[in-house]
C-alpha cells in the first residue's frame, strides 16, 4: 500500500477520552505549575492540553507520522530493491564494457611490456638499494610514463620490493594492489594547475617538510612542457640538491620543451613505441586474458593502424570489439577504422603482376589517400613482400600489410614471375629490388603532380621488366630536369660496380665462415666502400661514433639493434636540421662483454654559419652527442663515444683510414689473404694494419650496412658507361690501401666520365634519339672504351710489390 494512501487513511485526529490525561497521572489537569513544560499557558493553544484535560491529537499526530513515516521508507527501500533484482533489465553493453586500458594498466615492471631499457634503468635502481634518482620520462601519449613513474614511485618505498624489484603490495608503505594515493607520491598536473613560477613554487612550499613513514617523497609533473622558463629555473636547486629525501618525476610528449639545465640534471628516459611485431603479440596477450578470439590477420591489422603505444593499442581493440560476435574480423577492423588500403593495395600490385597500364593507373589515381601516404604504402608493400615472399625471410614490416592474406601476396609473386618467365620468386629477387630503389627516401617529392609523374615512370619500370632490369631501371630512374636530359642522352651501358669478389689464391689456410661474426667479404665491402667514397665525391669520412647500447639500461640483442639504428637516424634527421645531412657512412655491429656496440663513420656534413671557429659543425655535433647521451652517463658508462676528423688533409685521411680499418678488427685473425710481396699468405687483419677485437656473434642482425650513397645499386649507377672503380683490397695493392690514390682518381673520374658522356651527347645529336644508327654507333664507341678499369688512361700511378700499379 502507498504511503500517501496510508496516512489519508489515518485522516485528522480529534479530542476524546482515548486521547485524554495518562491514568495515574501525577499531574492532574487543574495543576499549576509556574514553568512546567504541561503548563496551560505554554501548552494550550499551542497543540498541548485540550479544554477536556487530555493530551492534544495534533502532538500525538507527530509521534504517529513520524513512527509510521519510519515503516513506510523501510517498507519502500525493501520492495524497490525486489523489484529491481525481479524487474531490471540487462545491462546495457556499453555502461558494462570494460576500460581496456585500465584494467590492464600493469602495476609492477614485470608486467610493463615492450619497454625493456627503461624497465631494466628504474628496477635497477630499486635492486641496488631503492636508490632515488630524479627522472624524466617521455615520449608520446598514452605511452606508458605516468605508469612507470607510479610503479617506480610505490618500489621506491616498499620495505620488500619482489624478485624483479617490483612494489610488493603487501607492506604499509605499498597498501593494497591498486589503493590510492600512492604513499607520499604527490602528483601536480602542470597543464591543469599552472606551470607559472608562483603556481609550482606554491607546490613545492606544501610538500616541503621531512618525510615520515616512507624513505621518500616524490614530487611527480605530469605534463611537464607547460612549465615555464622561470618555473623550470625555480626547480633547479630542488631537483639537484633536493632536501627531506624528496626525488622528482618529470613526464611530458615535447622534452625539447624543457629547458636545457633542467633536463641535464634528470635521468633522461626515452619511452619508445612498440615495433609492429611487438606490437602484435601485446594484442594476441590482452585478447588473450579479455578472451576475445580473433581472425587471422586481424591484429595485425590494428596494430598497423595504431601507434605502437599499449594504451593505443588497447583503446583500439576496445573500439573494434563486439561482444556479441563470435571473434575479431579483419573486417570489422577495417570497418571500425574505414580502411581500405589493404584492397587496394592488393589490386593496384596485381595489375603490375598482369602489366595492365590501364588498370595501374585507373586504381593508383583513383586512391583516394594522400600522396605521401600512397608512396609508404607501396614501399610498405615492396618491403614486406620482398622480405617474406621473395626471400621467404619472416619479417613483419607493417602490420596493415601483414593483413593482407598471404595466400594473395603469393599469388602476385607468381604473376610477376609468370610475365617475367621466372622459374622461382627467389629469382625475381634483382628486379624487386629495383622496384625498391625507385622510391629514394625521403626525397621524393610528395605533390600530386610530381607523384602521377613517378608513377608513370614507376610503371614504365615495371612493365618493361622483360625488356631487362638494369637497362629498364636506368632507364625510368627519376632526377632534377637538368640532369634527366644529360642521362636521356648519355646512358649507354650499365655496371655491376666493384663486381664478384676475386677468386681466391690457392694455399691459404681455410676459416669456415660462422654465423654472427664479420667474413672477408664484410671487410672486402668495409674497405671498398671506403674507397669509393673517395674515388667517386672525393669527400673523406670526418666522424666516428661508438654506441654502447648497455649504457642506455638497454638489454636483449634486438633492443641494443634499435638503439644504436635510432641514434644513427636521430644524428642524420639533426644534421638534415641544420642544412647539412649524413652524406655517406659505414655502420659495424660487435658483441663484446658488456652487449652490442654499433661503430659508426660517417662523411657529416653539419655547417655552423653562426660560429665561424665551427664552419664544419664538429663542436655542435659534440654538443648533439652530448645531449643524447647525458641520461646514460649517469648509470656507470658512456653511450656514445664521438670523434671528429683532425684538421689539416694528412691528419684527415689518415682519420678516414685508420677508423674506416678498424671497423674490420672483429674478424677471425686465422683468415688469411696473398701478400705479392712475399709470395705468401699473411693474415688479412695484418695486411690492414689492424689489430684484433675479441668479438662475440650478434645473430640475426646484417653486422654491415651502408648508407644510400655506398650501397651496391648506387655504386652501379655512378660506375656505368665503364667507369668501374679501382679496388686496391681486390687487386692485393695492400701497401697503397691508405695513401690516398683515390683523391687523384677523383680527379681522373670526374674528367673521363665528361669527356665520355659529351661523346655520347654528340652522337645522338648527329644520328637522333634511339635511332638503329646511334645505337649501332653509341654501340662501338662504348666498346672502344676498357672495361678494365686499371687500363684507364690516367696521370697518376703507384706500386704493387714493386711493380706499377694500377
């Protein structure tokens, strides 16, 4: 019964015996008392005594409103709960659906994935004795940084931090899994509470006392970019000479941000995104524990699209996920998304299979997507097709194009080797890589007309394929205008550039190549790239870095690949910066005890107009260095060692030889090689004048790469029309390896290739453009020039085991 219906029935109460003076009362209706609550003056009139002498009904109504109110609301609360429990409907999907993101924030290091370094860095420091340092993390949102500085924060005062140096979640200090606030852990959201001086001082003022109960108090700035200058000046002193054991934690996406003092007195962490394997199997792992099943290929697909950050990643598969249907689709990824490179991608490459122009074009400018991002697709597409089709080489390069299914991307290496009468795709190996080649990075040039112009030409390269690879790609290689014209007009014969090896002298002692460790071949590559940095630009290398990866806190072979392929990057995209670039350089991976290093030279240019005394930029490469690596020298080593070129030409090509060679000192000191001299074999890091590096393997890692400019295809586009390169190492001239022979081939190199390209030029102005004539005579003016290099007619010569060489 309702409660309104209830009291109506009540209805007004009125006088009457039943309501009348107590029986036994001690105070009879005629009494008097001055001052007694049952007075009539201070009761009658005012709801107390009736004319009749007993109580009035309004007062005893309020004792029975009150008593039956009480039931009534019990009454009410007890039957709204039944019928909710009976009447209720089901909950509706989205208010039920889990935050991905945060119920799997992880809440120990274990658990952090993919950030190996910085885990091994903060954990470190716990193991070593919770040791309190001052930290700067960052990267992009949603990487991880507020979450490592929380975990990194509660082990900072667990009494008993786990095994892995993780928080234990069982003593005072830690309190229970996930309990907040963190025990003297203060957080200041600087973009939210101001980053000006006199908000961050009045901060620092609160928490300015001694710490009671923990070994430390963090100070932890989320968003630390919003501070200001005079902010970031205030907190010098705190954070280098910090009072009352009190540690800070700096986050932020823009670390250029901060001032340069601040961040120099921070342990600076790099938290980076996640490569696409990796990020793959994190989102095999959550769709595991969330118990999402899932299609082939459809993970790959959203790790492709995401930004290799967990939190990204998470916030993805929530998005896409439906929970009432049986398992993730690479279609509902697509759909969530509104994706459709993958299908067009696989029809574009299949009209380049069938050599159908028109459907090449009417797909390719029919692709509604930028010009910039249909150029990384398609490179995306060569590179992963290239690496697991081709040289059936597992490699994940892009996740979106893993999603592609693999039967379709086999069958677009069959029809290119259908129409190229290829036998085996590892045969279509050279020409895919000249498809490779044609996309340089990163200066092609991205506007719509400069790319329906390279994709023209582009599929001129490809469907002349049959016609032969190396003609074709000479052919449509694209340049700057003034250029295409010379080479329309001057290309006559292409190179194989330092060519096979020669074939060894027999009697020298056999080392089996082992896997992981630099082989004569490596070394042929390390001193001929060398040489024709020299022979071809006439510049020399001027820098040489050493990266010792474990410095960083960095762990695990492929982590330390990373670090050291990211410094290189970083240094090139700096020097681009500053109006210079990396020209030419030689990378080297090592193992020695303390893990992977990467040596470097490189050919840097870095001008400094502003600073007279550093016109070729060494003392702000020093300074970039410096700045790179001032995180890591706080953990006990140098992370990179940097050594610019000496002045003067003798002391600059002796730099270019003696750090060139040393890249070398890794190989097995019992491999030998023919020294004319003596008629005999000598050990070959001995013909170089090097001395031996005890090495370690480093296994599914090229130990020798090149830039651009050095790789085999460029030094087959510079050496064409029978300008093959000198090899001192080739023709055994060890004694000549560092005099510096190649700067007056320059010279040589340089006037012959006018003289035979102005030749050229000549002939197809008299006889026409790709007329049988110019081409019988172009023909027999190109074999009237040596093919052997050495024969060349030239000013300069030197020895060879006392004979004239070259």
């Amino acid at each position: 019964m309702p409660a309104w219906r209830f009291l109506c029935m009540i209805g007004p109460c009125r006088s009457g015996p039943r309501f009348g003076r107590r029986r036994g009362s001690s105070i009879p209706s005629s009494t008097s008392i001055e001052g007694s609550p049952h007075h009539p003056r201070r009761l009658h009139g005012a709801g107390g005594w009736g004319p009749r002498g007993g109580p009035s009904c309004t007062m005893t109504t309020v004792y029975m409103v009150v008593i039956v109110c009480t039931v009534c609301i019990v009454y009410m609360v007890c039957m709204t709960e039944s019928t909710t429990e009976r009447l209720s409907p089901e909950p509706v999907e989205d208010e039920n659906r889990a935050n991905f993101a945060d119920a799997y924030r992880p809440h120990t290091f274990k658990k952090v994935f993919g950030q190996d370094s910085v885990v091994a860095c903060l954990s470190g420091l716990i193991a070593r004795g919770r040791i309190g340092r001052s930290i700067l993390l960052h990267g992009a949102v949603g990487s991880g940084k507020t979450t490592l500085a929380r975990i990194y924060a509660r082990a900072l005062n667990c009494e008993a931090p786990d095994p892995r140096a993780s928080p234990c979640y069982a003593c005072e200090a830690c309190g229970r899994l996930g309990e907040k606030p963190i025990k003297e852990f203060e957080e200041y959201n600087v973009s939210r509470r101001g980053g000006g001086r006199e908000d961050v001082e009045r901060f620092l003022s609160t928490h300015d006392r001694p710490v009671h109960g923990a070994k430390y108090r963090i100070l932890f700035f989320d968003e630390a970019h919003a501070l200001t200058r005079e902010a970031c000046d205030l907190l010098l002193l705190p954070v280098e000479s910090p009072q009352h054991a009190i540690r800070f934690i700096f986050a932020t996406t823009e670390a250029e941000r901060l001032r340069r003092a601040l961040r120099s007195r921070l342990l600076d962490l790099l938290i980076r995104p996640l490569p696409v394997d990796r990020a793959i199997e994190f989102l095999r792992q959550a769709a595991e524990k969330i118990g999402i099943a899932h299609e082939p290929g459809a993970l790959a697909l959203l790790a492709g699209l995401r930004e290799g950050y967990p939190r990204d990643l998470l916030l993805g598969l929530e998005r896409v996920w439906e929970r009432n249907t049986p398992r993730l689709t690479v279609a509902q990824v697509r759909a969530a998304f509104d994706v459709d490179q993958t299908e067009v991608l696989v029809a574009y490459f299949t009209a380049l299979a069938d050599g159908d122009p028109d459907q090449q074009a009417e797909i390719v400018f029919g692709w509604q997507e930028q010009a910039t991002d249909k150029i990384r697709w398609i490179q995306a597409f060569l590179l992963h097709v290239y690496h697991n089709e081709i040289l059936a080489r597992r490699l994940v390069v892009d996740g979106v194009i893993e999603a592609v299914p693999e039967n379709l991307r086999a069958g677009i290496v069959r029809g290119f080797c259908a129409r190229l009468g290829l036998a085996d795709a590892r045969d279509l190996a050279p020409f895919w890589r000249q498809m490779m080649a044609f996309w340089p990075v990163p200066e092609t040039a991205t506007d719509e007309t400069a790319l329906g112009l390279r994709l023209t030409l582009f599929h001129q390269l490809v469907n002349a394929g049959v016609e032969g690879e190396a003609v074709a790609a000479e052919r449509a290689r694209p340049t700057d205008a003034a250029a295409a014209i010379a080479q329309a007009s001057t290309i006559a014969e292409a190179s194989r550039g330092f060519g096979p090896p020669p074939l060894p002298r027999p009697g020298a002692r056999v080392v089996a190549d082992k896997a992981g460790f630099l082989t004569p071949a490596d070394v042929r590559r390390i001193v001929n790239s060398a040489s024709f940095l020299v022979q071809e630009h006439g510049l020399l290398f001027n820098t040489a870095f050493a990266i010792t990866p474990a410095a960083l806190g960095v762990s695990g072979t492929a982590s330390a690949v990373a670090a050291i392929t990211a410094f290189r990057d970083e240094l090139a995209a700096q020097a681009r910066a500053w109006g210079g670039g990396l020209r030419a350089g030689i990378t080297v991976l090592e193992r020695d005890h303390r893990g992977v290093i990467g040596r470097i030279v490189a050919h840097l240019h870095a001008p400094n107009p502003l600073d007279p005394a550093d016109a070729d930029g060494a003392r702000r490469t020093e300074a970039w260095v410096k700045a790179w690596r001032e995180g890591a020298g706080r953990l006990g080593g140098d992370a990179v060692e940097f050594a610019p070129a000496p002045v003067g030409e003798r002391a600059a090509l002796r730099f270019h030889w003696r750090r060139s060679l040393d890249l070398c000192a890794g190989l097995d000191e019992r491999v030998e090689a023919f020294d004319p001299r003596i008629a005999e074999h000598r050990s070959l890091l001995e013909l170089l004048r090097v001395r031996a590096r005890s090495a370690r393997p480093v296994l599914d890692h090229p130990l020798v790469a090149t830039s651009a400019s050095l790789s085999d295809e460029q030094v087959a586009q510079a050496c064409r029309n029978r300008l093959e390169p000198l090899s001192a190492y080739d023709d055994e001239a060890w004694e000549e390896l560092t005099t510096g022979w190649e700067l007056e081939e320059f010279q040589v190199r340089r006037d012959t290739r006018a003289k035979r390209e102005g030749r050229l030029a000549e002939i197809r102005q008299q006889f026409g453009e790709a007329t049988p004539e110019a081409r019988a005579e172009i023909a027999q003016t190109v074999g009237g020039w040596p093919s052997d290099p050495r024969r060349r007619p030239r000013r300069w010569r030197r020895e060879r085991a006392g004979e004239p060489w070259p």
